[in-house]
C-alpha cells in the first residue's frame, strides 16, 4: 500500500515536470513570431523529456518493494524534485508583448541547470546506494560518470561550440543508456 502511495506522488512530479517541458514547446508554437530559437533548448527540453520517461519507468519497477523507508522515499523525491526544476529552468517564462531569445535563456541559466544537473546525478547514484546499499552496476555506474562529467563540463564552460557538442554527446549517450538498460521492465 505505501508502495502505491509514494509512486503516485512520484509519478505527478514527475508529470509536472513533462508539463512544463510540453507547456514550453507549446509556447514556442503559439508564440513562434516573437521567438528566436536555438536548437540547444529544444535538445534540453527533448532529453529532459526522455530523462523523465525512463526516471519513471525506473521507479515503475520499484512497485514490489516491501520494505520502505522514510530514507528510500526521500531520495526518490530528490530525484523527482530535481527534475522538475530542471524541466522549469530549460524554457523561459513566454511574456506576451516581449520577444524572447532562446540562447539568451540558456547561457542565463546555463550554470544554474547545470548545477542542478550534477546534482540530479549525484542523487541518482546515492539511490541505489539507499535502497540498495551499493553503487549501481558497472555499466549504469559509467554512465553516471559520464552524466556527471558532461554536466561539469556544462557547469564550467561558457563556451557555445562546448555547449553545441555537449547536448550531441549527452543526447547520444542518454538514448544509449535507455536502450542498453531500460528497454525492458523487470
């Protein structure tokens, strides 16, 4: 029973966190004159996307679990929480009567999303440290260090080629990830 009620709290962060992503790619249409785009956002917003689908699939197959604690739940909302702040941060508020500039946006909150994004790595590893009390296996455990890398990099660096090459890598590697581990629910 406590089982389905931290997954039902989970899974509407984490679909607030979708809504903000769709409500931001909607704006972008409806407000498509006044916008100037960069394809750097999109590519955040499309991964985010992605990242959210597999954070819940993921959790998905935690539903047999028996033993909870608060601890195990609260790592879990951290990850949920991150996530949405992430998905907040990737488009910018859509004022009516002003014109909006996508690569203005990022580069503003380029630190501010990157930090966020290490730290999303970082709770995402310290879960399986909770529930399970070891590091996630060698294969997800390399892509954390991959993520977590990329988004230091991301931190760091200003740099719009490093950027433009980042989101590439990182797109890349996020697809590989759900394949190679997620594909299938177990």
């Amino acid at each position: 029973m406590r089982s389905a009620i931290y997954r039902s709290l989970l899974s509407i962060i984490i679909g607030l966190a979708v809504t903000q992503i769709l409500q931001g790619f909607r704006a972008r249409l409806l407000s498509h004159a006044r916008v100037r785009p960069y394809w750097i956002t999109q590519a955040w917003a499309a991964i985010l996307l992605i990242v959210c689908t597999q954070t819940w699939w993921a959790m998905f197959e935690l539903r047999d679990r028996r033993e909870w604690e608060f601890a195990h739940f609260l790592v879990l909302l951290a990850q949920t929480v991150i996530l949405y702040l992430l998905a907040g941060l990737v488009f910018p508020d859509s004022p009516e009567d002003k014109p909006i500039d996508l690569r203005e946006h990022y580069f503003a909150q380029q630190r501010r999303f990157f930090a966020f994004l290490v730290v999303a790595v970082l709770v995402s590893v310290s879960r399986d440290l909770v529930l399970d009390h070891a590091l996630p296996d060698a294969t997800n455990l390399a892509f954390h260090i991959l993520y977590l890398a990329l988004a230091m990099i991301g931190f760091i660096s200003a740099r719009e080629w490093l950027h433009k090459a980042l989101t590439i890598v990182t797109a890349s590697a996020v697809v590989l990830y759900v394949t190679l581990l997620f594909a299938r629910l177990r």
